[in-house]
C-alpha cells in the first residue's frame, strides 16, 4: 500500500495535486464490495491545504461548480434534515446520529469551544458502530458514510480541521467535499465567535483516506485533465462519452 502527503495552497490546487498523485502512483484496486464494483486507481493519502478559505473554492475544471457546494455544505453537512429516502446524510449523522434528539454534535462543539479554546476533545463521529455490518436491517448492501470523522483543534487563533475518509472519490467527490468543508468551518467559526465574542479565524484542511481513488470509468477524464493534448474539444467529447454511459 503506498502512502503519500499532496501540501497544497488552496482547494483547486488540492484537488489537481491528489488526482496527479493518483494517476501516476496510484495503486490498482478492484473493488469487491461497496456502491461500484470495478477497477479503481488509489492510494493512501494525505492532503493539507494551508490556505483552503482562498476563492475560488472550487476549479472551473471541477465536475461541480459553487452553486452545488453551497447547496451541498448547507443541506448535507450543516443541517440534520434529510430525505426520506436518504438512509442518513453527514449533517443528520452530526446533529442526530440516533435520531432520539440524544446529541446534537455541532451544538456541543460551539458550546465547547465557545466556553474553552484550548480544549482538544471536540472530535465530530459520522460513522456509527453498526456501519461495519455489511446488509442493513432491510437486507440492503450497507453503505457506510466516506467521511467518517471531523476533528477539530483551535491554534493560533484559527479553528484547524483534520478529516478521514475511509473511502474517497477523488475526480467526482473530493472537490465538493473540500469546499465544503471549508463553508462548514466557516460557519462553524461564525457561531463560535457569536456565541463566545471571539475572534477566530478558519485554518488549515488536513485530510486523510487510506482509499482515495479514480474510478475506471473516469480514467479518461482525468487523463484529458491532466495531460491535455488537442484543447478542449477533446475534453467535451469525453465527457459526452461518459455521460452516454
């Protein structure tokens, strides 16, 4: 298994330095079980961006763009609402992991820190124990959260995340979820700093995925990103092939 740390500036420089990273050092990992049972590209990653509050948030390359993100911090990662069809989201693991109003994860956070700066307990768990079980209670393939954990430290006055992915999608996935995180702890701060009358700052992203891969079939996208050759018609021609499939 090969290990590697990408230091990046901002969020799209993240984003190109994993896939870069990925494309030419990845190992090939065929999936076995889990949503896409295929060959994948991976590695064991590490990613810090020192300054992730930069804009843009996300590349005008990226298979997102700002409008999505925010929607995306806002209703899947700040709020504990979800669909009925949605077995859960990051936001509703975060605010009401056990849906009895037990705990509320965000709440306690900003109270905590809001009260004390220097207190390196405020560790946010999406991920539940039942989550190893492979078939859920309606014999479903199980499909545990990526991101399993946001942990949080305050240094320097500036409020640092440290995320794990257990799984990462790094060309469709990673974009959106970097970004959003970054509006997360800036919303985050935001009520910290209300609450207390302080005056934090975001910090730094530092993430960590022992699977942080390219899916086979995005094999030429990445490619075309990363190595173009013929503009950007080639590129536009890819992306119809792949949405044709």
């Amino acid at each position: 298994m090969k290990h590697l740390k990408v230091s990046a500036f901002d969020c799209p420089d993240a984003w190109f330095k994993a896939l870069s990273a990925i494309w030419r050092e990845g190992d090939v990992f065929k999936v076995g079980f889990g949503s896409e049972e295929t060959e994948t590209k991976k590695l064991n990653l590490t990613i810090e961006i020192t300054n992730p509050q930069n804009k843009p948030l996300v590349s005008d390359k990226a298979p997102c763009d700002f409008k999505y993100v925010q929607g995306y911090a806002l209703e899947y990662l700040w709020c504990g609402e979800r669909q009925n069809e949605e077995p859960y989201t990051y936001g509703s693991r975060l605010n009401d992991p056990y849906e009895d109003h037990r705990v509320n994860q965000v709440e306690e956070a900003v109270k905590r820190y809001a009260q004390e700066q220097n207190d390196r307990q405020v560790t946010m768990v999406i991920r539940l124990p039942e989550d190893i079980l492979k078939f859920d209670k309606n014999s479903k393939k199980s499909e545990p959260p990526c991101l399993s954990l946001i942990d949080t430290e305050i240094l320097n006055n500036q409020m640092h995340l440290t995320c794990y992915f257990r799984s990462w999608d790094a060309f469709g996935g990673l974009p959106a979820n970097i970004a959003g995180l970054q509006l997360f702890n800036e919303a985050f701060v935001s009520e910290i700093n209300e609450r207390g009358n302080l005056s934090l700052k975001t910090g730094k992203l530092i993430f960590h995925s022992k699977n942080c891969h390219i899916y086979q079939r995005q094999y030429n996208l990445v490619k075309e990103l990363l190595e173009p050759k013929n503009s950007s018609k080639r590129l536009g021609k890819t992306l119809k092939e792949t949405k044709q499939e």
